[in-house]
C-alpha cells in the first residue's frame, strides 16, 4: 500500500452499500485507499452491512426510518414500470456536518443519494466550501422523479405531462424539476458529475437541469488483479465441456421490469418447453460473499442481461473480467461495452422469447478463439483504462481551484 496522500479526504455516500450504485461506491473506496488515498465510505446502518476498511455506517433515528418507509412505500406505487423518487429525505446526523468541517479539504463524493441527503443539504455543503462529487448512476438528478426515462424526452424540457404515472400525478414531475433547478442555481463550480457510461453523460449534456454542469465520463473502478488471456481461454474450454450450456442472471432483483425479469422469466418456460440443454443461474440465490460470488462467475457460461434500461451494468464489467460473454439488450450504456465478435447485442425490439432463443441457439455454437477474446480484453481495457486515475485527477482538479478561489 502506498504512503496515504493527506491533501484531502474523499468522503462516499450511499443509500446502500449493494446494487450498482453501492458496489461501485465501495469499490472506489477500496481503491483510493490502496492507491494512497485517504478515502471513507458511508451508507445507511443495515444488518447485513458487514463493514470492512474504511467503511461506515450512518444510523437513523426511528423518526426518519418510519417516515423513510411510509414514503418509499407510496412512491414505490406511482408507477408500475420504473421508480420514482419525486421526494427524498435528509438522513445525515446532525454532527455530520460538524465532522466533515474537522476534516483537512474534504470532498463529498454522493453515489445513491435516495432517503440519505437532498438537494438542500448539498446546497449547504457546497456554501461552507466543500466541494461535491455525483455519480450519475441512473438518471434520477436530471429528471422530475424518474430513475430512468425510458424513450421519454421530457427531461430535456420541463417533465411536463409526464406519461410515466397517473393523471393525477403528472403535474408533480414539474414542480420537482423546477424547484432541483432553483436549488442547484449558482452550483455549478461546485458540484461536479460523473457519467459512468458515454450514454449517460450525453443524457446529462440533453438535459435542461444538468446541461450547464461539468459532467465527466469515467468508468466504475472493478478492484480487480489483471487475468492472463491464457487463464480466460483455459476457463472457457472447462466451462463449455459440460453437459448443459449455464446463463447466468446477475440481477439482485430478477422480477425487475427495468431489469427485464418477465422476459427472463418468459425464456427459461420457452427453453423448457423446447427441452434445450440450457440452465439458469441467478446470483442472488448464491451467498453474498467474494468466495461464493466467484462460484457463480466460474460457473456460468454467458450472462444474460436483458434490462429495459440501463446505464453501465457493474455484472458486465465484471463478466468481462472473467471472460464470460455477454447477451444483452444494446440500450443505453450497455451498448458501448458489448464486443461484436464476443458477445450478443439484442434490439430492444427484439425482446421476445422465441426471437432471443433463435439468436442465442446461432451465438453459443460458435467457437470461441484466443483471438476474439484477446481483442475483447484489449477493448475493456482500453474502454475503463485508467478510471481510477481520472477519478483521482478530478478530486486534485477540486482541491486546487478551491484554494485558487480562496
């Protein structure tokens, strides 16, 4: 490990520390730390948190967990297809605040930010000279609720109208951008974004709240030692000797229509009534745990990734890490990670299950050659090469104009 950099402190909020936005969180953490990094990670006290380095948790008062509930239980019911947040509550202890200003040039680096700190309290932070980092994991900050829009261009307008919820509701999605947008005005020096995916910060530059911000495109970091193309092929050549092809699902919640859980659903009854030799596999019946997490991935010979909407799925980043090929919609940022010679892109209008077995049936008969998985390595790398020295570029970029603006 290297001699820890005491220039400034990255401080990482999330609602949770699983799910997308959680694990990216967490692993950045990891790595700024390993990298020298003096770098903490905060999220909400669960009982299943098990804390490891550098990680904490942030307890509630019953008050905000009730409350917490009552209003993620009705905004869970605006819409049937997508969830919206058009509320999110402040959850940050009171010392908090206190705490960050003991620290030498903190940075706040928000990832899921539902339910755990609003547009208010940034404000706050941004006034007392902390500088704010936001990792656009869905689209959530540049729309009026919605975490993702699906084909909706609303947010680069106003959110008027919206067609994703009830009439009585539409008027909503409007008020909740108008009154983001008077919030964040005057902030553009000192909030910034991230854009995990190409796609996503193209949406960001479309939209009308974050269109006059600094939005930079850095990948998640995938803490992760470098595997030898020899040790992917000669995993692949065991992994496809079985008897019975395995499709790994890596969604934690498989019955997700974002994530396409009817679709999957819907293909497994397909392929059994077509007695194929295909097996499925689901990540979240294994134990949350490295060594368990590892058995699945060794296990499976192509994920499946079949979501409505997506920014930059961390399963895939992860399935090239392994070497497994990827079956997925080409939507939003899934597009720029798929290999044309390693993996299978599907139209969204393709998403029916006799079309997606048709084309599996052609793609998992072909033969897989050191070559084509060379080039897809050499494609990954160079897609999410050096994200964790962008990542800490951008906070030393933070830290002197702060002193420059002194």
């Amino acid at each position: 490990m290297n001699t820890k950099n005491e220039s400034y402190t990255v401080i990482h909020l999330s609602t949770g520390h699983l799910g997308g936005a959680g694990l990216a969180a967490r692993r950045l953490n990891t790595a700024l730390n390993h990298s020298g990094i003096t770098s903490r990670f905060y999220a909400l006290g669960k009982q299943d948190f098990v804390l490891q380095d550098n990680e904490y948790k942030i307890h509630r008062s019953i008050f905000i967990r009730i409350f917490s509930h009552i209003i993620t239980k009705f905004q869970n019911r605006i819409s049937s297809r997508i969830f919206f947040s058009l509320i999110s509550l402040n959850a940050l202890p009171k010392g908090f605040k206190k705490e960050l200003k003991g620290i030498n040039n903190p940075i706040l680096h928000i990832h899921n930010w539902y339910n755990l700190i609003n547009l208010r309290e940034m404000r706050k932070f941004t006034k007392i000279g902390i500088p704010i980092v936001i990792t656009l994991h869905d689209q959530r900050m540049m729309t009026g609720g919605c975490h993702y829009t699906f084909d909706c261009e609303g947010f680069t307008s106003s959110c008027s109208n919206c067609p994703g919820i009830s009439l009585k509701l539409k008027k909503f999605p409007r008020i909740v951008l108008r009154r983001a947008s008077m919030k964040l005005q005057g902030l553009n020096e000192g909030i910034t974004f991230i854009a995990p995916s190409k796609w996503m910060r193209s949406q960001a530059r479309k939209s009308n709240l974050l269109a006059r911000f600094d939005t930079r495109f850095i990948p998640n970091v995938l803490v992760r030692q470098e595997i030898p193309i020899e040790s992917i092929q000669s995993l692949k050549t065991v992994q496809l000797s079985g008897d019975f092809i395995v499709f790994g699902i890596a969604s934690m919640d498989p019955t997700s229509f974002v994530k396409g859980g009817d679709i999957v659903s819907r293909l497994i009854q397909e392929a059994n009534l077509r007695s194929l030799n295909y097996r499925f596999s689901f990540m979240n019946t294994f134990p949350q745990n490295s060594s368990s997490l590892e058995q699945f991935w060794h296990s499976i010979d192509y994920l499946l990734v079949f979501s409505r909407a997506e920014n930059s799925p961390n399963v895939i980043h992860e399935a090239k890490y392994y070497g497994v090929p990827v079956i997925a919609t080409k939507t939003g940022g899934i597009t720029e990670l798929l290999h044309p010679e390693f993996d299978l892109g599907i139209e969204t209008s393709e998403l029916m299950p006799l079309q997606i077995l048709n084309k599996i049936e052609g793609f998992v008969v072909r033969h897989i050659s050191n070559q084509k998985i060379s080039s897809m390595y050499s494609q990954h790398n160079e897609y999410t090469d050096n994200s964790l020295g962008s990542h800490i570029n951008l906070y030393g970029e933070l830290i002197t104009n702060k002193s420059l603006n002194r």
